[in-house]
C-alpha cells in the first residue's frame, strides 16, 4: 500500500512508520519542514484547505491522521488550548480537503482522536456507546472527530479513541520512569481514578488493522481490555521496577504544578475496547503486569 502519514515524527507516527515500512508499504510523511535530500517526505501548511502538495496525495491507498501539539507538554494556558484545538483541527480539515480534490479517494482515511472523549467517567464501564464528556478536551475530541467524519461520503473512515500508550522509552512511560527508579514514585492524588492504557505493540495492530479490515468504520477506543486504577498502575510499576510506590503527588500539589492539566491526571475513564473484540481484534497484552514486563526487560 501507498500510506500518507500526517504527524509522522511524533511519539506515535515514528513507531507507525518503521513497522509500515518494515512491512514494505511505501510511506510518505506529510511535513511542514521537510529534510534536504529525503524522497518520501512532502511539504505541507496544514491551515484548514488543501494546498499545491495535495499533487503528492495522487495514487494513494491510505491516510493515517496523527497530527497534533502533545496534550501534556506544558501548563495550559487559554492561547495553550488555541494551539492544540488548531493543530488537530487544521491538519485534519486540510486533509478532508485535499482528498475531495483527488482523482480517486483513498480507500480509508485512519484519523487520531483521544479517550479523553468520554470526559472524567469515574468507576464507570466506558464504550464507544458512551456519551462524549463536556470538559476541554471532550469537546475537542468531539471537534476532531466531526472534522475526519466529513470525509465519510467517500472514503471509509476510522478514529482511534487513543488512551496513553506504553513504550520502553517516551510517551507516559518516560515521564513516570524517573521517580520510580529512584524509589520516590506513586499514585496521582488517592489514585482510585481509572487509568486506561495500551501497550504500543497493540495500538500499532490496530492501525494495521484498521487499514486492512473494511469491517471497520466509525469511533474505536484504542485501549486495553483491562483498565487499572492509578494506584494500581503505580503498584504494578513498582512491582516490575521492584521499587517502592508509595509516594503519592497530593492533588493540591499536582494543581499547583500544572494548572488544568491536573484534572486529566486526577479523573479517568474505565475504558474499554468494546468495538475492536466484537469484531475480532484480538490484544496480545491484554493485562498491564505483562505489558510492563515486556517494555522493561
């Protein structure tokens, strides 16, 4: 296949490319600053229409949507909630447009979202059923969705509900690696808030999956079967790393460290991934214990 990738030098769009292009799909990243001398790179301004780069797109079979500033790189102030509402919105517009303008659309169209969706959910059992949320970032989940979802008249489109992805190194196992090792980690606050999680073998699956089962359409969260309470999270690391895991950041002081932000780590969403199993995705880590073991051998 011939796959378009947007938000390819991010956490995720890295790791997705190398397993494309280990499989011998050919993979073209779509990039505001291409590098000189590469041949699979476009360049792209990624402001809500479709630009002289959408010539590259022609003959493609896939799109896959990652673009978007990290949710957690930094305090969120009112122009820090304008950049990411922007850098979701935007790319995903461009894209919806440059494919109207295509001589044959993409047979799929695999556009990111977040389990943030859902809002803070408490110990309730959360699906793609469940109503989206009314926080920040619910609603702008809501918004990136209703952007992909304008390309489902002519191309199958699919959006990954994404919950935190574990890898051996970045993403939410980076930040939390560094207490642990040195015996000073723990919960967020009392820690009974639900944690949803996705080892990244089985979220980069998914894509695939995606990509390939036309049975697929429509919202899916991108988590594993088995959500874990904070403090249960924080235990089991504790268990793997065999270091204590008893310090818990007091939710006052999270607030105070991070502002808003605090409310994402303090609430949670028992999410499971109702859709992919009903339709036969099987997850090869399934329980945190041995996703865990895996990254940190």
């Amino acid at each position: 296949m011939r796959i378009v990738l947007a938000g390819g030098s991010g956490f995720l769009g890295s790791a997705l490319e190398a397993v494309l292009t280990q499989q011998g799909h050919s993979v073209a990243l779509l990039t505001r600053s291409p590098k000189p001398g590469t041949t699979n790179q476009i360049a792209w301004t990624p402001d809500g229409s479709a630009g002289s780069w959408v010539k590259h797109l022609t003959g493609t079979d896939a799109i896959v949507n990652l673009a978007g500033e990290g949710i957690a790189d930094r305090r969120w102030t009112n122009e820090r909630k304008r950049t990411l509402r922007n850098s979701r919105l935007l790319p995903t517009r461009s894209l919806v447009a440059a494919m109207r303008q295509l001589p044959s659309a993409p047979t799929v169209f695999v556009s990111q979202s977040g389990i943030n969706f859902y809002g803070p959910r408490g110990n309730d059992l959360t699906t793609e059923s469940t109503a989206a949320g009314s926080d920040f970032l619910a609603g702008l989940c809501v918004e990136w969705e209703q952007e992909a979802e304008q390309a489902s008249s002519f191309t199958r489109v699919v959006t990954l509900r994404t919950s935190p992805v574990l890898s051996h190194s970045g993403g939410v196992m980076g930040k939390m690696l560094l207490p642990f090792r040195f015996g000073v980690g723990g919960p967020f606050g009392d820690g009974a808030q639900y944690m949803p999680w996705i080892h990244m073998k089985d979220w980069l699956d998914l894509v695939l999956w995606f990509l390939t089962n036309d049975r697929t359409r429509g919202a899916f969260n991108a988590t594993a079967p088995e959500p874990v309470t904070n403090r249960e999270f924080a235990r089991t690391l504790g268990r793997v790393l065999r270091r204590p895991a008893f310090v818990p950041v007091p939710a006052f002081a999270l607030r105070l460290m991070v502002g808003e932000l605090a409310e994402i780590l303090l609430t949670g969403q028992r999410a499971v991934p109702a859709r992919a199993e009903e339709i036969g995705f099987r997850f090869k880590f399934p329980q945190l214990e041995s996703a865990l073991r895996d990254l940190l051998a």
